[in-house]
C-alpha cells in the first residue's frame, strides 16, 4: 500500500510539470494562429481596396486627362502595397512595417487623387465613380476593424510570450514576439475624404 502512494505521488510530480508545459505550448499556439488569422483579415480588405484602386484610375482618367501624374503616382502606390502585402504574408522581419508605410503611402495619394477630383463636377457626379467611392469608403473601415482586431491578437499573444511561466516555454520553443500593425505617419492618422 505505501508502495503504491509513493508510486502515485511519483507519477503526479512527473505527470504535473508535463502537463504544465503542454498546456502553456498549446496556449502559445493557439494565440499565434489567431493573430495570424487576424492578419488574414486584414489580407482580405487591402486585397479588396488594391482591387478597387484600378477601376477607380479606369473611371477617373477619362475626366482627368491632365493629371497624369496623379494617376501614375496611385498605380505606382499601389502596386507598393501589394507588393508590401505579398511580403507581410511570408512574415519577413520588417514586413509588417513595411506594409503599413506602403498602405500609409497609398492612402496619400489617394487623398491627392480625392483632392484633385473635386475640380472636376461632372466626375463628382459620374455613377461610377460614386460607387467605387462607397465601396472604397465601407473598404476602408472593414481594413480599420481588422486592422484593431489583428492588433489586440497581437498585444495577446505578445503577453503571454512575456509573463511567467509561458515567457519559459516560448523561448524553449522559440516563438518571437508578433509585430503591430501601426500607423506609420501621423497623416495616416487623419481619415481620408473621398467625398465628391
């Protein structure tokens, strides 16, 4: 009988700290893929917005066959962006930054392109053109939603790669810190109008 406590007792001290470790694992784990998931959101909208972009140059460049430049420097924008995107998806070091300057810059130009339409009344007025701008507008607060959501995934996971006692087991397991989605210019900060 003291055999067999001294047995269970044993096997409880072995059995505790496994189950410990693969608990805390798991947790890791899970929290990883829903920042990655999260990401994959946010994915979705700015392929959307890019997508949207190129019916948007189609539509304005009739009206405005003088702002050529405008229109390159949206185009040139935007294919950034994608490419920016392309490579926040394989998780490169600096990907994400590089992704929300990307995104930062087309939301400039854009702006400009906004800016410049203004001057041309029946452009304001063309259906096209309307809709593309409530699409690019419901667009841009889809990427807003998702970008808060990846964030708070993120600052989640970051958490708990941090306290005690995961911090140990994420360095055994060599899980690094996931990066934010910032906004990278204080320009960004301002909502774009795409009123006309």
């Amino acid at each position: 009988m003291k055999t067999l406590i001294i047995l269970l007792v044993l096997i409880a001290v072995i059995a505790l700290p496994i189950l410990l470790v693969i608990g805390l694992y798991n947790g890791l784990v899970q929290l990883r893929n829903r920042y990655k998931n999260a990401f994959a959101q946010i994915d979705v909208q700015l392929k959307r917005r890019h997508d949207l972009i190129p019916n948007l140059v189609e539509t304005v460049k009739a009206y405005m066959k003088h702002e050529r430049e405008t229109l390159e420097a949206v185009i040139t924008a935007r294919n950034a962006a994608t490419s920016a995107l392309a490579q926040a998806q394989s998780g490169t070091p600096g990907s994400m930054t590089q992704l929300a300057n990307a995104e930062s810059g087309l939301s400039g130009v854009l702006g400009r392109l906004f800016a410049l339409s203004e001057s041309y009344p029946e452009l304001r007025s063309n259906q096209n053109m309307l809709q593309l701008q409530e699409e690019l507008t419901s667009t841009e607060s889809k990427v807003a939603f998702a970008r808060q959501a990846y964030n708070d995934a993120v600052m989640n996971f970051n958490n708990k790669l941090e306290m005690f006692p995961s911090n140990f087991i994420a360095g055994m397991f060599r899980f690094v810190p996931a990066t934010s989605f910032e906004v990278s210019t204080d320009g960004e900060r301002d909502s774009v109008s795409v009123s006309f």
